[in-house]
C-alpha cells in the first residue's frame, strides 16, 4: 500500500508543476496545480506519519490532513472557470478556504491521534470530520448545478455536442471523488464506535486509494481539456461585453432583427457553413459582422430554436437531400451524416428522429 502512496503523490507534485507551468497559464491550470499540490499533503503525511507523529513533526502532519476542506471550494472554483466565457477568481472567493484555515490553525494546537486517520481527538476530530463531510455534499451540489446551466447554455453557442465541451467527465469525477471520501469521513468517525473499522482499520488504506484514483482520473481528463469558450473580439464589430447577459435589453430593433435574419438565412442556404463539424455561434457572429447575442436572440425570439437545433435541422435536410439522391445510393448513412457537418452519429439520429419522426434508415427505405 505504501507504493500506492508514493506513486499517488509524486504523481500530484508532477501535475502540479506541470500545470503551473502551462502556456498561456489559464486561471483552470493555477486552480488545478493548486489542487494537485494540496492533494499530495496527506499523502506526504502518510508517510511521514509512519515514522513521526509525537515529535515535531506531528502538528506539521495533522494540518496536512485538514487540506481535504480545501478539495471541494478547489474543484468548484475549477468548474467555474472552466463554463465562464470570461473567467476570473474575485477577492471574495478567498471566503471559501475560511474553514480550512480556521481547522489548519485548530490543528497545531491538538495533539495527533498515535495512528494513520483524521488527526486529532474529541472535539477537533468530530469538528473536522463533519466539516469535510458537510463541505464536499455542498460544493459538489453548487458544481453539479454549475454544470447543468452550462449543458443548457451551450446549445446556443456550439452546434456540436462532445465531452470536451458538455463536461460530464467532471461531473461524474467529483460526485464520485465526494462520495468516496464522505464515505471515508463517515468510517473515520465510526472506527471507535464499531468493531469492524476499529484499528488495524481499512479507512487510511480506502483513503490512498480514493485519493490516487482521483488524482490519476482528473489528470488524465484535464490535460486533455480545451477552453471551451474561445475569446471573443469586442471591438468594431460587436458591442458585446462581458457584463452583457440576457437581451431582454439589448436594444436591438425589430427592423435591424429582420435584416440580420434574413442576412443569416442567406448565408446558410448559400455557403453553407453547417457542413462545418465544429461551428459556433461566434464563428457566424464574425462573418456576417453581428454581434452574437444578436444572433442568440434572433434565432430565440424569431425562430423559436436555440442555436443548436437552427443548425442541426439544416445539417438534416443536407442528409435528407443525399439520402434522397441516387448518386449517394451507395453511401452509408454514417457517411452521409458526416458528408453533412454531423461529427457524432448518436446526435444524427436522435436529431433526424425528433425532426423526421423517422430513423435515418426508415427514412431511406421508406422515400428513396
């Protein structure tokens, strides 16, 4: 077990440095690299903790261990940044880590329980086990909620969806990451209660093992992560800021509504620009020169649709023009769906159904 230890934390300390020397350095990495560095404490007081824990070092090791309060407002304040068009962390975001400064200053005042698990006893211990537990159930429900707002946020930017950018890895992974250390806390607490977690007990073990999974899963995902939204021009061009929300009050003019709709239409059914796999709603906005939440609110208000389903129908009645067509009778249906600006062929289907009523092959063999 003591490899898995120190496999897990030469991993973190690796990441960390990575991360922190990325370029350009995003606001995510810093918070990644952070986290990373303070995933690797408890494992660093694991290991201390098998030789030292009255001497010197015991106080050092039992404020490592408080780092966990850091893990949930850490992975929070990385989804935010990561579903922010403008990414930024404010002063007052520094509130979050107030527990765990309070703990960490709490801890060199206790002295460390004489075996591997949540240092301290009495008060310190109970304070520290259901402040973890209470700190991981809530930052996990506010990154969740996060998420979820920016699932819906995205059809009116991307006309694709793909992990990159839905960031369901990041959803499941911090579920799971709180849920296995709740579980961890809560047998913590129970040890001297129940026979079955009394020492030698499985919880520091259960703990490295949760730890280093995480570490290696959230590495793994987050190195292969783009910024999901790209920077946008706010100069001539668009009047766009990033204290602009909805366009309840964007003063555009009805006239002005149905010139840019028309000049949209146009470009759709002349150049085509559906048959591009990764467009975006930005990528329309510069060519045709209209602002983008303009155009966000032409197709809501004018068309009813987000942006997503405005250019997904076009990229179906490409497909249903091929799929009608004899010179692509020998083209697969997945051909055709990439042939048509498709990049994954579960959305083709389950769009060509919602607006067909048909399959993509019913409606092969029922009209060609």
């Amino acid at each position: 077990m003591i490899y898995l230890v120190y496999i897990g934390m030469a991993q973190a300390l690796f990441a960390s440095f990575f991360f922190i020397n990325r370029r350009p350095l995003r606001t995510s990495d810093w918070i990644v690299s952070l986290l990373m560095l303070l995933l690797a404490a408890p494992l660093i007081s694991i290991i201390l903790s098998m030789n030292i824990m009255h001497g010197p070092a015991g106080p050092a090791i039992a404020a490592a261990r408080q780092c966990t309060l850091t893990y949930g407002p850490l992975l929070y304040l990385y989804t935010r940044t990561m579903v922010e068009e403008h990414p930024s962390i404010r002063p007052h975001d520094m509130l979050h880590l107030a527990p765990f400064l309070l703990l960490l200053a709490a801890s060199f005042s206790f002295a460390p329980r004489p075996a591997p698990g949540i240092p301290g006893e009495g008060p310190l211990a109970a304070v520290s086990v259901s402040a973890n537990i209470l700190s991981f159930i809530s930052y996990t429900v506010l990154a969740i909620i996060l998420l979820r707002r920016h699932d819906r946020k995205i059809s009116e930017y991307f006309s694709f969806r793909s992990s990159r950018i839905t960031l369901h890895w990041l959803q499941w992974t911090a579920a799971s990451f709180a849920l296995a250390f709740i579980f961890v806390f809560a047998a913590s607490f129970l040890a001297p209660r129940i026979p079955l977690f009394q020492y030698p007990d499985p919880v520091p073990a259960l703990e490295s093992i949760g730890m280093v999974f995480f570490i290696f899963t959230f590495n793994f995902f987050a190195l292969s992560q783009p910024v999901i939204y790209a920077e946008e021009d706010t100069g001539a061009g668009t009047d766009e800021t990033p204290a602009d929300r909805r366009y309840e009050k964007s003063g555009l003019k009805d006239e002005d509504a149905e010139n840019y709709l028309k000049k949209l239409e146009s470009y759709m059914s002349e150049e085509k620009p559906y048959m591009d796999g990764d467009l975006t709603i930005l990528d329309v906005s510069e060519h045709l020169d209209i602002p983008r939440h303009y155009l966000t609110q032409i197709i809501n208000e004018k068309l009813n649709k987000n942006f997503y389903m405005y250019i997904n129908e076009y990229r179906i009645e490409e497909a249903k023009k091929k799929m009608n067509d004899k010179l692509y009778s020998e083209h697969t249906i997945l051909r055709i769906a990439y042939d048509s600006g498709f990049n994954s062929k579960s959305a083709f289907n389950s769009i060509f159904k919602k607006t067909t009523g048909f399959s993509p092959s019913d409606y092969r063999k029922k009209f060609l």
